[in-house]
C-alpha cells in the first residue's frame, strides 16, 4: 500500500510539471513577440487555409512533444518499471507510443481542420462541432474493438469452451448480447488486469486480459465481467455519450467566446486565423480542466452503480471484494485517496470505498 502511495504521488507531481510545460509553451507562443512571429511565419508558410490550419498544428504539436518527451517517458515506461507495473521493453514500448500518436493525430487533425472550416462559414459553428465530435464518438465506440484494439494486443477468441459458455450465459442473462469473448496478452505488456465489454451492437464483444484469467478465480472473474455488462444495462454508453455531447456544445460556446475575444487581444485576423490555434488550445486545455471534476464525479456514479449491479448480479460480495483487492494489488491502486483527490481525479470510487460498499452489503 505504501509503494502504491508513493506511486501515485510521483505521478501526480509528473503530471503537474507537465501541465506547467505545457501551459507555458503555449503562453510563449501567444504573448512573446517570438512566439507570435512563429505561428504567423508558420500560417504563412501555406496559400490555402487547410493547409495554414494543418502547418500550424503539426507545429504546434511537434514542439511540444519534443518539450515533454522526457517527461512521457519517465511518467509512462520508468516510473511504471521502477515499480513492477510495466516489464516491456522499452523499443515494444515506444512501437505503441507512435501507433498511439499516429491515431491520435490523424484524428486531431481532422478535427481541428472541421472545426476551423466550421469557423469560417458559421456562426454556429460551436453547435455543428459538437454535433460532429457526437458522431465521431458514435463511430470510435463501433470501432475500437475491430480496427483499434487489435493494434495494440493480440485478440483471441478464449479457448476454454465451458468458461466462455459460462461467461456469456452471465451476458444473455442480464440482457446485453456480445458476439464472443476474447482475451487480449495484457501479459506481455504488463503485470494489470482488467475486463471490458466494448463495441455497439454487433461489434460489441467481451474482452479480458489474460492476466485475470491467469491470476483470478472464477467467481472472481464473473464479478468484474458483471460489473462491466452492468454499464451496458444501465445504458452508461449512450449516457455518457450524451453527456459530453452536452460538455462539448459548453466547450466550444465558451471557446467560440474566447476566440472572438482574442481576436484584437493577439492581433488575429478573425476567429478562424490558423495562427491562433495556441489560444483555442490553451482555452480548450483551461475548460477541460475546469471541467474535470463534474466529469469524474458523474462516472464515479455509474462505477457505483456497476459496482452494485454486480453484487446483485452475482450475489456474492465476498467474491467481489476478493477482486477488488486482487485488481488493487496488481494495478497498484491507490487504496485510500484524500477526499479531495479522488473528488477532482478519480473516475472511480476509491478503492477502500469501493470495498466498504460491498461490506455493507453483507451486513
């Protein structure tokens, strides 16, 4: 419990040095005469506006990633090594960081060329991008376990024919249909264990890592199955969905403020000059942190509420609170988070919350 503290504590300071770095290049950027000069020279460099909007961005994110590389590796591979989270090696590791940031900015970039095309031609240009990033999260969800997981783990259906028969009795029983259940080599990456029911409709599937097939009962692993199949019965996906449909619309309102306020602030030409790409992101970065507590709080209620449809489900705690201590174990889960914490940072409950709850039950 003491290296999950020290753990969680190093990380925490990790991640605040790299909030600074990054708020404080994108200030630099915006209100030294250097950095202005950068961006426009950047925007410059290209005719036609997509083309503006795509140098700039590419720059923009080049620079700090190269600024916060260090930090990433010591946050992401080091520091989860040092503490027997982590045993890949280092080049496997780095192979999956850029199949991450590939992803990650083929879609970012999309995004932020729909967004300063919307710009340009409406004023609702906030309502039609919320709307587009809906739809987006729609086809993300569909997706990800057929073209995006299989790019990170090895998927196979599970070869235990009784268990997985078990398993998706357990499904069909509480009305969530899942066309099979895989199990993903979470061991050649690391010592964590997890279960996911992912995929809409006839993409969804039941994916577990071979960790917690390896190192859990059975019992045990039908308590964390039916605590994941119970967000699909309470509908946590079209919910959370909605709700950051509605963080979205709030975001780019409040964005769409920021950006017609900076326009004579930073000397742009309007709101859709690709040059003042830094401010949309520091205004983005400085919502979503604004917004970080709402957000964690509504998915520590439906963690709850999966927690308890669990317990129901399976009626046995005593097989859910061994799950929990063994996941606390082996995720090195912080048990006991200040109340503060857990209320800005954490989208679950705490874990000896989480135990707590479940006691009660058998009381």
């Amino acid at each position: 419990m003491a290296d999950a503290a020290r753990y969680h504590r190093l990380q925490r300071r990790l991640s605040l040095l790299a909030f600074v770095v990054s708020t404080a290049y994108l200030l630099a950027l915006l209100f030294t005469p250097e950095g202005r000069a950068l961006a426009r020279g950047v925007a410059g460099a290209a005719e036609w506006r997509w083309a503006q909007v795509a140098l700039v961005a590419m720059a923009l994110v080049a620079v700090h990633s190269a600024l916060t590389l260090p930090l990433g590796l010591v946050q992401g591979y080091w520091l989860p090594r040092r503490f027997g989270l982590l045993h890949q090696p280092l080049g496997a590791w780095l192979i999956d960081r850029v199949k991450a940031a590939l992803i990650g900015g083929v879609l970012g970039l999309a995004a932020i060329e729909a967004v300063y095309a919307l710009l340009a031609i409406t004023p609702l240009w906030w309502l039609w991008a919320s709307a587009v990033f809906f739809v987006a999260q729609v086809a993300l969800i569909a997706v990800l376990p057929i073209w995006i997981a299989p790019l990170f783990y090895r998927l196979k259906p599970l070869a235990d024919p009784r268990l997985r028969e078990r398993l998706l009795a357990l499904a069909r029983r509480v009305g969530v249909d899942a066309v099979g259940v895989f199990v993903a080599d979470q061991s050649r990456k690391s010592r964590t264990a997890n279960a996911a029911v992912v995929g809409l409709g006839r993409t969804r599937r039941i994916i577990l890592f071979d960790t917690l097939l390896a190192d859990f009962p059975l019992e045990e692993i039908e308590s964390v199955l039916a605590h994941e199949l119970g967000h699909h019965v309470h509908g946590d996906v079209p919910r959370g969905l909605l709700v950051n449909g509605a963080l979205s619309v709030v975001t780019f309102g409040l964005a769409g403020l920021a950006l017609d306020a900076g326009v004579p602030l930073l000397g742009l030409t309007g709101r859709d000059d690709p040059a003042g790409l830094p401010w949309l992101a520091l205004v983005v970065v400085a919502l979503a942190l604004a917004q970080l507590p709402l957000g964690n709080g509504f998915s520590r209620w439906r963690e709850r509420r999966a927690d308890d449809f669990s317990l129901a489900t399976t009626g046995d705690a005593a097989a859910f609170i061994g799950a929990m201590e063994r996941l606390g174990r082996l995720n090195l889960a912080e048990p006991s988070p200040s109340r503060f914490r857990e209320i800005v940072f954490y989208s679950h409950p705490a874990l000896e919350r989480r135990i707590a709850r479940a006691r009660g039950g058998l009381a």
